[in-house]
C-alpha cells in the first residue's frame, strides 16, 4: 500500500508540474514568432527542429524566456532583467525531455553564481555554491535515485580544499582525503561497509599513458620540424580517454592554429591509456590539453576531469 500511495504522490507531483508548463506553451505561442533551434543552432523551420523558443515575456520583476522540447515539454525557463538572456544574469530551471527537472540555480552575467541544484529523473543528485563561476563552500554529492548522501566537502577558488568524505548507502563512511589548493595530501583512509579500515585508494586515480607522453610528442616534434611544417605557438584541444583506455573525439580550441594537423596526428597516433579510475570503477575522462612548440622543442600539459557520474555505476 506505501509503494502505491508513493507512486499515485508522485504521478500527481508530475501532472501538477507538465500541465501548466503545455498551458504556458500554448498561451506564449501567440505572443509572438517562435524560433526553432536544433543542437543550438536557429533554424529557419520546424522541419529539422528538435527544440524551439518562444518570445520573452515580461513581468513585474523582468523578463520570462522559455525552451521547449520539439513535443512540447518545457527545456529551459529563465527569469532576467532583460528580453536577450546573452550575457544577462537571472534563475535558470531546465528539464529533461520527461518534464523532470535536471538543474537550477543563478546565472550572473555568464557565470554560475549563488545556489545551485542537480537533479537525476527527479532526486536531487548534487548540491553546492558557485562565487564567480567556481565552486565555493560546501557540496554534497548524493546516490542516484535515492536520499543518500555520498560525498561531501568544501571548495576555493574551485579547487578542493580541506575534508573530502565518501559514504556507503548505509551511512557508513568509506574514504577520508585531505586536500589543499586542489591537491590531494598524504594520509588518507579507507574502511569497508561495516567501519574496519582497508587498503587506501585515492577518490580519484587520473589517467596513464602506456609510455612517456613527453618522449611521445618531442619525437613527433622532430619530424614535424624537419619537414617545417610546425610553428612556434600555444595551441589548446581536448580529447575523450574511454573506459577500455582508448582515445577519440578530439575538439581544437585553437581552430586556426598552423599546427592543427600536428595535432591530430599525436592523438591518433597515442597508444593505449590506462583509464581514470573513479571510487573504483573505471570512467570516460576529458583530457584538456595545452600544446607548446618554441624553436627547440615542443610539451605537453594535461589536466583530467571526470565526463561520467560514479554514482550512476554504483
């Protein structure tokens, strides 16, 4: 019977929330043209649409802007003191195709700022501060789908700092970090689920190359100078490390960069990586990558970030 009320509870929550949004949607689509979008380019038709936008309309506070899914479900609802989000500041709320709401916080002229919630088909998945587009304060990190917290700790300047803590569904602590100016510090500790300490392993392991990356990217410098078809520059790109350690869909950040094809050629010529390790489990990592070519030779750096949710895998 409290499986039955909570699903009828929260059917009604649902229905509550998708029919004023399909009223708003039907109400704004005479206020004006519609703008019909697909993968964030304006198109001219509904044809190839996946998505459209309805004219701002104004309030007693600003502005009101709404998204919409191609089957009219609301995308995005924004509130700014101007018509034009570009650049503005204002609370933004977006929903996944299902009417289920995925984030929302405050935008502050291009960067997250204040309060921010994460959302997964409907639970609150992460929670936290942004000052000035960084995070900030304190975050909690919850399992997927359920009220249970698995990680806390704080930030500055975006970076960890202090306390980082991992907890098993059954509240029980199971990692404890340290970190300082976003670098992890010695001494940290593991437990099993019933509290007996274990063999310590890092929250987060980055990704290895199979050789040395540095000896890797001075060879392919050598040739790429002989035949002069390299230039003295910083380039940036960024490319994807998959679970199995192999790597692919590479992006330039630099598109006018002379040393583009020297570029792809690293990539594609990179042997296998041993891939980031998240709590345990292997994930998809974004390597961001800073190129440096002068006269005498040529290095790479690279920072890892995590593309996938642990929690989804736990």
């Amino acid at each position: 019977m409290l499986l039955s009320l909570k699903t009828c509870w929260l059917f009604t929550v649902a229905l509550s929330l998708w029919l004023p949004q399909i009223a708003d949607a039907q109400a704004e689509r005479k206020a004006g043209d519609t703008a019909w979008y697909r993968d964030g380019r304006r198109l001219k038709s509904r044809e190839k649409a996946t998505g459209y936008r309805l004219p701002s309309v104004q309030t007693d506070s600003g502005y009101r802007t709404a998204d919409y899914y191609i089957n009219g479900r609301l995308k995005l609802l924004s509130y700014t003191s101007q018509p034009n989000r570009i650049a503005d500041s204002g609370y933004y709320t977006s929903y996944d195709s299902f009417g289920r709401k995925t984030s929302e916080g405050c935008h502050d002229f291009g960067n997250l700022s204040g309060r921010w919630y994460y959302y997964y088909q409907g639970f609150l998945q992460q929670e936290g501060t942004f000052k000035h587009g960084d995070r900030s304060g304190l975050w909690r990190q919850y399992y997927a789908g359920s009220n249970s917290l698995y990680r806390k700790g704080s930030y500055f300047l975006g970076g960890s700092e202090g306390a980082f803590r991992t907890y098993y569904r059954n509240g029980k602590l199971k990692r404890l970090e340290y970190y300082d100016g976003g670098k992890l510090l010695k001494g940290g500790t593991c437990f099993d689920s019933l509290g007996h300490p274990v063999k310590y392993t890092p929250f987060i392991i980055d990704p290895v190359y199979s050789g040395d990356i540095h000896k890797f990217v001075d060879r392919l410098y050598k040739k790429g100078r002989r035949r002069g078809d390299l230039s003295c520059e910083y380039t940036w790109f960024r490319f994807t490390i998959r679970r199995d350690g192999s790597t692919g869909e590479l992006e330039s950040g630099s598109p006018d960069s002379t040393n583009e094809a020297y570029i792809k050629k690293i990539v594609s010529r990179m042997g296998a990586w041993k891939p980031m390790i998240v709590d345990g489990h292997p994930v998809t990592s974004l390597a961001n990558c800073m190129f440096c070519v002068w006269c005498e030779g040529a290095r790479i750096d690279i920072k890892f970030s995590p593309l996938e949710d642990i929690t989804l895998q736990l």
